[in-house]
C-alpha cells in the first residue's frame, strides 16, 4: 500500500517521463523530508538510524549500489543515493527510491506503530496519504 | 467576596494523585518530578499529559538526551492512557538533543521558548531535564543554570503553561540544586526494597498555595497507568448522633445472625464497632463472620468481606455459611487482593470501592494473621499502626467491622491477638477449645463490648450445617480457659482469685 502512495509521490515529484537524474533528485528530497518529519520526534539520531537501516536493507541486493550501501553511516546518505540513483535506468532508480522509502516506513511502524507512522507520513505529504488506511488493515 | 487570588488546580487524571496533592496541580505552577532510574517519572507525567492536553490547549512534550524518543514512544504506547490520536494534535513531541548537545542553555531554552509562543501550550514537560544539565555541563560560556531555570519559569509561566520537569536526582540535591528553590512543586519518586520485595512510594516534598497530603503514599504502575493511594491519615472519631434534645443516642446494634450471641453482646453489635474474634485455628471464626455478613444481606445491609487467605470463589461456598446467591445479587463483595505486596491504603482502596459500589454497612476482614502476610515486608512491620489507621477510616464511614484474629489456644497466656491489637477493637469476641468429658468442646465469651453490658458467660456452641448455634451456659465448671477445669457443684461459691492470677493481655 505504502509503495504505492510513495511511487506515485515519486512520480509527482520527479515529473512524467523523468530520466534518471530528475527521479534521483526527487527521491532525495523524498528522503529529506521524510527524515524531517522524524526528527523533531525522535530526533536527529534517531532519524538516522531509521534511514541507514533501510538504505542497507534495501540496498543489499541491488547491484552496483554497493559503495552507498557502505556510506549509509555517513553524513549525507541520501546525496549519495542521488548519485548512485543517476547512474541507473529510470525503472530501476524508481524501484530502489520506492523501496528505501517503503522500508522506512516499515521500520518506523515496527518501533511506533502503524498509527503514529501513518499519522507522521500523512503530515509530511497529507495530499498523498490522506487515505492511507495500512493503519487500519494491519493486524 | 474574597480579592484574592484563586488558583485552579487541574485534574491529573493519576487516580488517587489529586488528594495527595491537595486537590490537583495548581494551573501555572512549575513543577520537578524526581527519582531514581525506573521510578515511573515519565510514565507519571505523560499520564498527567495526555489527561490534559486538549486540541486548543496542547502538550508540548520535549525529549533531551535521556531516554531515547524512539523506545520512550514505542514503550509509553503499551499504557492504555497513551491516546495515539491525540499525538501531534493535541500532544506534541520535540527532541532537543541538538540543541543541547550543539548550543548548550542557550539554545535550548529560545527552542522551548518558540515552540511554546508558537503553540501556546497548556502542558510543558522536559524530560529529562537532568540531561539538559548534564549536557552543557563542561560549558563556560552562556547562560548559568540558575538563570536558566529561573527564566524558563518565568516564560513558561507568564505563557500561562503548567510545566512538569523530570529529572533523576538524588535527594541531598535538593539542598543546592537552583531547579528545586524555583520549583511551585516538587514531587519524588522511590523504589523501595525490602528484602525481595519492592513497593513503589511518592512524595510531595513541595507544592506552592496548596496542602498536599504528607509522607509517603504508594503507588502502582499497570497497564492503565500509575494510580497512587493516598496514605490514609485518620481523623477524629465521628460523635454518636445527637438526638432533638442534644442528648447522645444510642447506636443501632446489628444482629450477628447467631441465636444467643446477640444476646450475649448485649442485644448485637453497636453499629459502628468494630470487632475481633479472636480463636484457634478452625474454632469457627469465618463461620461466625460470614453469618455476620449475612445475616446483614438478609436484613438489607450490604457487606464486604477481605478475605487474605483463600480465593473468592472458593470462600463464598466452601465457608458452613454459603453466599454464592447473596454475591451474584450484589448484596456482598469479596475481595482477594493481591498477596505479599499490598500497602495498607491500597487495601483500604479496594474495600472502600467496594463499599461504595455495594452501599455496604459492614465489612469483615478474614484473617488479620492473612491480612499481615499478604502487606509487603515493609509495611509488616508498622502493622498496628497501619491496622489503626484502616479500622478508624472504616468506622469512621459508619461501617461495622468484624476482623478475624488467629490465636494458639495456649492455656498459659491469654491474649486475644496475636498483632497486639485488641485495643484498637470496641468488642472482642473469644473463642476457645475446651476438654470435657472426654470431648473437645468449643466455647464462646463476648470480653468486651466497649460502653455496653455485655453477658460474662462461657457458651458452648457449635458449628453445624445451618451455621453456628450457640449453646448454654457451662455452668457447672470452673477454670475452662486455664486448660484444667474441675467441677463445681450446683450452688457452691465460687472462690476468689487469688492475688497472682493471671489477667488477660491484649
């Protein structure tokens, strides 16, 4: 359900037809802001640690995305998903954009809950997740 | 009409905090909340936070450098209080760890200075506040802590917040430490052991314009949250009403539901007593107390019995005296609290919810021996005192109280309990094991029935399927309860005692 909302976000944000370099810089921002919404609650820690964890999860088996994988813990991850996102095709930068996003998300559910996450995306795109309801499906 | 000030106090929503506190926290006050690691401090104030917070008047919860907010959320959310839909509506959490670590004193309060102008709170908590010390502690420069701690009273409270600030100090700062001199309201928290047993205790040390109630209340922490039990602190007797003339009358006596003990009390129990029945083990003392309550359901006289030593169900009909209906219509409530780590008050709680949910009249407590097991170790030791403070409170409501008490039927030292309480009792009932004829017999004696007559006899009773039956007066005997009695012929005089005999204890 999440992949859904973040992809079409993705697809806003980046543009129709975007080419690689305009989908890197859109998931980006998509990161940034997500890393935003996170850190006035459970601070600039804490949003780091959410955000590495899921750029390794979802990085892990993607090829050529290896040195990304390994700066995770640096301080500007998500610049350096950027450049890594520009050297794929559209497709497969859009994919990885939506999974780093995706996970995060989940990760977030798993520590707060489903409710307090929904609540935060809804606040950080509230046209996107106004009817994200994985709050309410989620046993 | 006053021109006083007059400050609201507002309601915490910690069942049993408010009179500990005087009636509430008074609105604008400045408040630490303090203790030891673990001692329930953030779960105590988020309580105080989500009750408060409303949509046009929010929380505004600031995290520093103690617990990580991503554990605090994912832990505070298992309390049944935590209303997630309140979150970042009504409650809003602000990590200021940067701050903190990046622009010390400084930053940190222009940060809580403009989230609080920006959202006008009603709620300002910092915890922890004592990682906000800890953090700009190596620094020189900027503001001092007694600065800062004076100035984010003053803005908070000149921006009409109530501010809780929970800290994990030790009791000797209080001396020194500039926060407790600025504080309105100073409240801390302990976990305290004794031997395997830890009970969890509150103090309010300081509350500003308000009473709050002394010494150390205990508190528990569940899945709903903390409720605390205010320490029972008894007051004066209530006078026997006054009829038209001013002239005391008599109190009401309730029948115990046993044929001839009525009699021998001197027409039943004055209402308003309380009543031990003090005997060995099996004598026949919860038979005589479950009558007692029942013989008050019969009658329209709601009871409640404290039972310490067996489950509920299985006293309301394993007991000669079955109850099973008059429970399931409402007319009686057994309590079984929970063993081993009670307080006093918690138990005067649950009976006193009890006996407002029912309208009870009388209460019966099965056994006191069961009562002082089932206190945690620290509180057993203050036994008779605490047992005074329940039985006041309890008859201080008007009720009728009939407390058990286990004896060893020892024929050398007669006391009626083994808590050296039988003074705090204003009637003592007795039962004792008698050897005649080759038989064990039971008997019953009524000791004392405080500004009554009452009869002296030892009766013989017992305890048959309907309940107890007392019997007659064992006349014809003389020295029953020193375990070796002789007959006495019919009209013989009964000798004087003589000047070493022994005098009953209690």
């Amino acid at each position: 359900m999440r992949q859904r909302v973040f992809r079409r976000t993705l697809a806003r944000q980046a543009g129709t037809g975007a080419n690689a370099p305009a989908i890197a810089a859109a998931a980006r921002r998509l990161c940034e802001r997500f890393a935003e919404q996170l850190a006035p609650l459970i601070g600039d820690a804490g949003a780091a640690a959410i955000c590495a964890r899921s750029l390794h999860l979802t990085l892990r088996n993607v090829r050529g995305l290896a040195p990304v994988r390994a700066s995770v813990q640096g301080e500007a991850p998500f610049a350096l998903l950027q450049q890594s996102l520009e050297q794929q095709e559209p497709a497969a930068a859009t994919e990885v954009a939506v999974g780093v996003l995706a996970t995060a998300s989940e990760l977030l559910a798993l520590f707060i809950g489903e409710s307090l996450t929904t609540r935060l995306l809804r606040e950080a795109w509230p046209d996107d997740f106004a009817g994200d309801t994985t709050e309410e499906t989620t046993t | 009409m006053s021109d006083k000030v007059r400050i609201r106090r507002l309601p915490t929503g910690v069942p049993g905090l408010d009179a500990v506190l005087g009636g509430g926290v008074p609105e604008f006050s400045f408040n630490v909340i303090a203790g030891t690691p673990g001692a329930g401090k953030t779960t105590l104030v988020q309580q105080i936070m989500f009750a408060l917070a409303r949509a046009d008047r929010p929380a505004l919860f600031f995290t520093v450098l103690g617990e990580p907010p991503l554990k605090m959320l994912r832990y505070q959310q298992q309390f049944e209080f935590f209303d997630l839909a309140k979150v970042n509506t009504s409650v809003r959490f602000i990590n200021l760890a940067k701050e903190a670590l990046d622009g010390g004193l400084d930053a940190v309060l222009k940060r809580i200075i403009q989230e609080v102008e920006a959202t006008s709170p009603a709620i300002v908590i910092v915890d922890s506040f004592r990682s906000v010390m800890q953090a700009v502690q190596r620094q020189t420069e900027g503001l001092e802590v007694q600065h800062f701690v004076q100035e984010l009273g003053m803005r908070l409270t000149g921006w009409q917040a109530t501010t809780f600030l929970v800290g994990e100090f030790q009791l000797v700062e209080t001396e020194n430490h500039p926060v407790f001199t600025v504080a309105d309201g100073l409240v801390w928290l302990y976990q305290s052991l004794d031997r395997n047993s830890m009970v969890r205790k509150m103090q309010v040390m300081k509350m500003r314009g308000q009473a709050p109630i002394p010494g150390l209340h205990t508190f528990r922490v569940t899945d709903s949250g903390i409720q605390v039990f205010p320490r029972l602190i008894a007051g004066p007797p209530e006078p026997p009403p006054a009829d038209g003339e001013g002239k005391k009358r008599r109190p009401k006596r309730l029948s115990v539901g046993v044929t001839g003990l009525d009699e021998m009390l001197g027409g039943g129990i004055p209402s308003g007593y309380s009543v031990l029945v003090a005997g060995p083990s099996g004598s026949g003392k919860t038979v005589l107390a479950t009558q007692f309550i029942r013989e008050g359901a019969r009658r329209g006289e709601a009871g409640v019995i404290a039972v310490f030593e067996k489950r509920p169900s299985e006293y309301a009909h394993t007991s000669a005296v079955v109850l099973d209906q008059a429970v399931r219509d409402g007319q009686i409530g057994i309590i079984h609290t929970r063993p081993l780590d009670l307080s006093i008050d918690e138990t005067l709680h649950e009976l006193t919810d009890a006996i407002h949910r029912l309208k009870a009249r009388r209460v019966v407590i099965d056994s006191l021996s069961g009562f002082e097991l089932a206190l945690a170790p620290t509180f057993r030791e203050d036994f008779r005192e605490s047992l005074y403070r329940l039985v006041a409170a309890l008859t201080g409501m008007g009720l009728t109280v009939m407390m058990t008490a286990e004896l060893e039927d020892s024929y050398t030292d007669l006391r009626f309990s083994p808590h050296g309480t039988a003074f705090l009792t204003d009637a003592i009932i007795l039962q004792r094991y008698v050897e005649l004829g080759g038989q064990f017999k039971r008997v019953m004696a009524v000791v004392k029935v405080r500004a009554s007559a009452h009869s002296k006899d030892l009766r013989l009773f017992e305890v048959g399927a309907d309940g107890m039956v007392v019997g007659e007066r064992i006349g014809n005997y003389q020295g029953l309860l020193t375990g070796s009695p002789h007959v006495v012929s019919p009209g013989s005089r009964l000798t004087p005692r003589r000047p070493d005999a022994r005098r009953p204890k209690s």
